[in-house]
C-alpha cells in the first residue's frame, strides 16, 4: 500500500510591502479560508492569500 512521503500545510500569507509573510496556519482549507475573510476585512491595506506547501514527513 502506497503511504505518501509529504505533507500538506496550508499557510495564510500577508504582504505588507516588503513581500510575503507567513501569518498563520490551519488544519483544513475551510478553517484558512475563515481565517483569510478576517485578515482581509481587518487589515485593508494589505492583500492576503492562501498557499498549500508539501513538507517531508519526519522518518518514524
């Protein structure tokens, strides 16, 4: 049986004229996605967005 190697995170990023910064991350899509609504409506002058990064699993 196939066991994959990677990881998901999904990251919630700011860019506050400097490039991207790393805020926060969440367990599920729908919990960033709740969580991108309240950056963007709290912190208008700034653009937001979610990104999916694969990350190697720690050998057991």
């Amino acid at each position: 049986m196939y066991q994959r190697k990677t990881t998901d995170e999904i990251v919630i990023q700011g860019n506050y004229g400097y490039g991207w910064d790393d805020l926060t991350m969440e367990a599920s899509m729908a919990e960033a996605r709740k969580t991108l609504r309240v950056y963007q409506e709290n912190e208008r002058n700034a653009t937001h967005r979610i990104i999916t990064r694969r990350v190697k699993k720690e050998a057991c």
